[in-house]
C-alpha cells in the first residue's frame, strides 16, 4: 500500500471547503429519523462536516490526517461551543474501538490511497460500524479524464498520482459500478448517484467524475 498523504490544508483555498456539501442536509434528516446518534467523520478536512452534524444535534468524532486540519476544526468548534471528539489519525487503521458507530461519513476521502489501501479502509470502516450502520462513501470513477490520460503517473491499475496543486502526490484509485459492487460486499447498497463535477480553473474547464453511495452494513 502507498504511505497515506493529506491535504495541503495551510495552503488550499479554504473557502469552498467550508460549506458542508449538499447530502449531509440529507443525511442529518435521514440518520435523525432512524435514530442514529453516533457519527465519525473520516477526512474531516477543515470540519465543515463535523461541524455541521453537531450542529444537528449528533455525537461527532472527527479524524484526519492532517494536523492543519484537526487544529482548524478544534478552533472552529470551541468558537461555536460545540464539542465533540476530532483527532489526527489514518483512514488505514481507524482509532476506534469495534462497533463505536452508527453511520459513518466519508466525503472525497477514502479514494486518496491505492486499490490495497481501499480495500483495507473499506475494512475498518465495517470494523467501527454497529449492526445495521450506514455509511455514505464517495468513490473516484474511471470516467474522470486525469485517470485516462495516457500520461498519468500510475501506481496501479486503478490509482494515480494526483498533479494538482494541493493534491500534489495524493493517490487517486478509480473504480466503476462493477468495482464498487465488488468492494462494498458486507453491504446492501441502497442508492447509487453518478456525478460530473465542472469547474473553471485558471480559464480551463476541468471535470471530474465520481459515484455516491448510500449503503447499509449487513
């Protein structure tokens, strides 16, 4: 497996990922109706997601590996008198007990590692789940363009380098649908989405393809 690798969180434009992403509204109604309590918030990033879900009401643990991060998080929650659990910490050997949650979120995260290391993230996170626990994964898809440029910088046949300025470095692994069947074995998925990502950078319009997906351990 590739050496795990975090965000440049010092240096990225912070802006963007400070706003929790659209599912998570979702997901607190969802999760609050089925009587979840406990989350864990792997690649918490700067928080926006831990934050969130507190503010919701749920009992947060909060994990990256990026101390940046973790240290921004801790800031923002004492601001907002918020608290919950955040810790440093690799998505490859999860720093929790057995059966220590009811759901867990993991937004653009458990893709930065190689086929092995997802394999063995996907491990841990059944590990930490109780019974009946869901979980809401975004995965890279194999239509992304970086990942079928000839040119890429391969580690296997899934996963590449990223070029990007803060992701410089950071493994990449791709998967389809078929892949994704595959790895999520020990769950009946209940719902996948398929989704382009647009965005204009520095006058060229990039794009990125990946799968979310709701699923239940079994």
């Amino acid at each position: 497996m590739v050496q795990s690798k975090g965000w440049d969180w010092e240096n990225a434009e912070k802006s963007f990922w400070l706003k929790p992403a659209e599912d998570s509204f979702y997901l607190a109604n969802k999760w609050r109706e089925k009587g979840y309590k406990h989350i864990l918030d792997i690649g918490t990033g700067l928080g926006r997601h831990a934050i969130f879900f507190a503010r919701q009401g749920f009992e947060v643990c909060a994990m990256d590996i990026s101390e940046f991060g973790i240290e921004h998080l801790k800031t923002w929650a004492a601001n907002e008198k918020l608290n919950f659990e955040a810790k440093t910490g690799d998505m490859l050997s999860l720093p929790y007990p057995d059966k220590s949650f009811d759901c867990v979120f993991a937004c653009h995260v458990i893709s930065h590692t190689d086929t092995n290391g997802l394999h063995k993230t996907v491990s841990e996170i059944e590990r930490v789940l109780r019974p009946n626990g869901e979980v809401f994964l975004t995965f890279c898809s194999k239509e992304t363009p970086e990942y079928l440029d000839e040119k890429a910088d391969r580690v296997d046949e899934n996963t590449i380098l990223s070029q990007d300025e803060y992701e410089l470095g950071i493994p990449h692994v791709h998967l389809d649908l078929d892949d994704i069947v595959s790895l999520l074995v020990k769950f009946d998925i209940e719902k996948v989405r398929k989704i382009q990502f647009c965005r204009l950078d520095e006058d060229n319009l990039k794009a990125g393809h990946h799968y979310y997906v709701n699923a239940v351990i079994k």
